[in-house]
C-alpha cells in the first residue's frame, strides 16, 4: 500500500524574500468583514455574520481564543511576499518559509525574546482558529470551513534555538492573496495603529474608500454589525465619535452624519480634492461643534455612490489637509 503524501511533501517551499521597500498587502474580504477579535484579551465567544447573501462564522478554542487583528499582521507579509513573488514572475506557494526577525520587522514590531513569543502565540490562535464562509462560494449558500494556517513548525538551528519559521496558508486566503483583483496596498503606518477598533476601521475605510471623490458611508447601526464587537451599540458609537474627533486614520477623513434620524459615518480619501457645496446641511449641530473645536473647515462630498446599506443621500462633512508622501501610498 502506498503512503499518501501529507500535505508538506505535495507543496513547493517558497521562501520570503528580504523585505526591502515592500508595500503592505491585505486581502479585500478579510478587510470587509469581521473575521477578526479587536479585542487584546482572549475572545471565545464565536464571531458570527450575516448580511447581504454573506455569512461567517468564527470560532476560537479556550486554550487560545479567537485570532486577533494584531494576529492578521503575520497574514498581511504572506499577502504582500506572495503578490510582490507573483507580479515578478516568481512561482509562490502556500508553503511559506522566513525567519522570525523577518515576519517582525516587516511589521514594524520589536525583535527581542518577548516579540518572538507574540509571534509564537500569534501563529497558535491563526491555527486554531477556524473559520466557515460562503463569501467566493458557489450560490446555494455552500460553505468553506478552514484554518487560517494549516499547520507551522520552527527550524531548528544552532544550540537549539530556531532560526526559521514553516508555515501552510489555507487554500481560502491563498487563492484571494492569487487573484490581483481581491488586494488592496495599506498605507505601511496601519502597523503603528494601537487599537484594534482602529485597526479594523482603517482596513474597513481603506477596503471600500478608495480614492472616490464623494467618498463612501456606512450607517452606524450596519457598522456595528460589521465590526464584530461585543460592545453594546452605545459603547461602540462613543469609541467611533472619538475616532472621528481625533481623525488619525492614515489616509482618510472621517466625519459624522445625522440624515432622517439615523447616524452616519462618512469618509474620504485625503488626496482627492474637495467638491465645494455649501448647499445642504445634513450635519447637526453637534457635528458642526465638532468640527469647530477640532479646527477643522467644513465641506461637502456632494451624492455618494451607491454602497451596502443603499444609501445614495447628500450631505455634509470635514475637509481633507494637504495629502502627504504617506497618504499616496494610500
């Protein structure tokens, strides 16, 4: 009887290359919907979606609890090793093979013991975690269960301390990194973002902004349930207006929106110019102040495109600074 190939034996090793001046990578569907814990403490409680023909469920073990958006950094230098490999003509694989010092430094963590064993756990919850989906599921509403890394093992090296890391992506996440239509670039200071709901909106706004003059927005409501959050909706709008208040997403502005009694979150690209319109007044006054008191000149976007809550109304909001170096990344 022949002995079947594990999965190992049946792939090619692709070995990351040497950062250099790569840019950030991420896939657009794990920007677009919570397949992550924003939270730094353990989460067990599964994350679960469903909205527009989309569901997604996402379990944790109690050992390790549910990857975290800190977690998905490691899968953001896979994507950006993979598609830099790809467009050079390079062959690539899901097998995956670089040195801790590698994976940390792209980043932008810290390289001493401590980091390591972050990274350690990191690739534990990417392991244990599991996830089902019908998102590039055939219609009948089938499903795709998987780990975000099959299996990862350390390389050992000289006095028993490991020089390398071998990783297996899921074929999911593999063939999304493959397919050029399905990756967006980060601006590279996302990694210097701290908090998780940060985090999560800068790669919500990125994933659906673009570079759009009238912009996009979300009902805060929708938002919510985009977010995967434990918090009740009330704590969850609070950390949102103070987001918009401090405006530290790379790249984009945001800004608040009051239209038939239901909140909005509006957003723009820094480098696009701003649409003069001093015509509609959707924005209360509590927004106004707020602009006011963070010194901040209002304008308008002018009719938004169509987006996931259906909403296609006017309305008012911040006007963007100078775009820098950092911003055209974007």
């Amino acid at each position: 009887m022949v002995k079947p190939l594990i999965e190992r034996e049946q792939l090619m090793l692709f070995r990351a290359t040497p950062n250099g001046d790569m840019a950030p990578r991420d896939a657009q569907d794990l920007m677009a919907y919570p397949f992550f814990s924003l939270a730094k403490s353990r989460r067990v409680v599964p994350i679960r979606f469903e909205a527009g023909g989309v569901t997604l469920t996402v379990e944790g073990v109690p050992e390790h609890g549910i990857a975290t958006i800190w977690d998905a950094d490691v899968l953001i230098w896979a994507a950006s090793h993979i598609v830099q490999a790809r467009d050079q003509g390079l062959r690539t694989s899901r097998l995956m093979a670089a040195t801790p010092h590698e994976i940390l430094t792209f980043v932008q963590r810290g390289t001493g013991f401590k980091d390591y064993l972050m990274l350690k756990a990191a690739l534990d919850r990417l392991q244990s975690t599991t996830v089902a989906t019908s998102i590039r599921q055939p219609a009948g509403r089938r499903m795709h269960r998987f780990s975000w890394i099959n299996e990862w093992k350390e390389l050992p090296g000289a006095c028993g301390r490991a020089y390398g890391i071998e990783l297996i992506l899921a074929d999911w996440f593999y063939a999304a990194v493959m397919d050029e239509a399905l990756v967006l670039t980060l601006d590279p200071t996302y990694f210097k973002l701290m908090g998780g709901f940060e985090r999560w909106l800068y790669r919500l706004v990125r994933k659906h902004g673009g570079r759009q003059v009238e912009g996009w927005r979300f009902n805060l409501r929708h938002l919510h349930l985009k977010s995967g959050s434990l918090q009740r909706y009330a704590d969850f709008a609070v950390q949102l207006r103070r987001l918009v208040h401090r405006q530290s997403l790379p790249g984009y502005w945001l800004s608040l929106e009051h239209v038939g009694g239901t909140e909005w979150l509006r957003f723009r690209c820094w480098s696009v110019p701003p649409q003069p319109d001093l015509s509609t007044g959707a924005v209360d006054k509590s927004v106004n102040k707020l602009c006011l008191d963070s010194g901040i000149t209002r304008t308008t976007f002018g009719e938004s495109p169509a987006n996931d809550t259906g909403n296609h109304t006017c309305a008012s909001t911040v006007s963007p600074r100078p775009a820098t170096v950092s911003d055209l990344l974007n």
